[in-house]
C-alpha cells in the first residue's frame, strides 16, 4: 500500500521511505520554492516463522564477516533488510545461546570503548560448516520458489491458459 505523507521523516519511523518527488512552484513576487511530497511504502511484516526459519543462518552469516555483540547484530539485521526485519533482544539472544551450546558459536565478555562490559560472539569451525549445509539448504529454497513463481506469473510460458476468476 503507498500513502503519501507530510509529516517529518522521523515521525514515521514504521515507514520506509519508497520515493521523493519534489515540485517547483511559483509564489507571489517572483520567490521559487520546492514542495517536497513523500511517497512511503507501509513496513511489510513478515511472518514469524519466516524469521525464526531464517534467524540461524542470519545470525551465522553475520558472525562469518566478523565477531559481533547483540545490539550491533540487531541493528546489522535491520539495516541490511532495509527495516523489513526488526529482530528482538528476546527474539535474537535465545538464538545466539541455541547456537553457543551446539557449538556453532562461542563467547567472551569485552570492555567496550566506553567501559562497559558486552559479551561478543564469534563463528566457530563448526558453525562455518553449519553456516555452509545452511547456505546450501536455503538456495534449494530460493531456487525453488523462484521456479514455481516465474511459473505462476507467466503461465502462457509452459502452454497454460492463466486462471481466471470463476474457472
């Protein structure tokens, strides 16, 4: 759904911005302005399965670029979903304590910059090889429902009348 809005950018923080279409306009006396009008797309929400699914392999692929703490995995997960995940601190650290006693992941706690103590993580030999089965299963997924979706979006490609409403 796009709605258009006029209010400030950080007062719709559920919001991604989608476009930014700006008009010139010619006021009294000469002056030139620039009306900008926001075009936002809704945060689409996606299922809770579809996360708890996804949050091993999320969460091993981030720790192989490099050891991580909690807050910065979030935000690393927000960011690189463009806001489409917004992952928990109740939903991520049951996650990161299942992979720690199978052994995928192991911990240290760290004095941060500012003195305080965060406990980072880090992928282990057997959480790459995890991380890899994972990577495999999940492009057996991908590769599946890109198939049956080009399918069912272009059905005159395989000979097949598409379905209409009613049939």
């Amino acid at each position: 759904m796009i709605v258009t809005c006029d209010a400030p950018r950080h007062r719709l923080p559920a919001l991604m911005l989608l476009a930014v279409e700006a008009e010139v306009r010619q006021a009294k006396r000469g002056w030139i302005y620039i009306e900008l009008q926001c075009i936002k797309l809704l945060r689409m929400d996606v299922s809770k399965d579809l996360v708890a699914a996804s949050a091993t392999p999320l969460v091993l692929a981030l720790l192989a670029e490099g050891d991580s703490y909690g807050y910065a995995i979030l935000k690393r997960v927000s960011k690189l979903s463009r806001g489409q995940l917004q992952w928990t601190d109740g939903m991520l650290y049951p996650v990161l304590h299942r992979l720690e006693r199978l052994g995928f992941v192991a911990a240290r706690w760290e004095a941060s910059e500012s003195g305080r103590r965060r406990k980072y993580y880090r992928i282990t030999r057997q959480g790459r090889a995890q991380l890899a089965t994972q990577r495999r299963q999940w492009q057996v997924v991908n590769a599946t429902l890109r198939g049956i979706w080009s399918d069912v979006s272009s059905p005159m490609r395989h000979g097949m009348a598409p379905l209409l409403p009613g049939s």
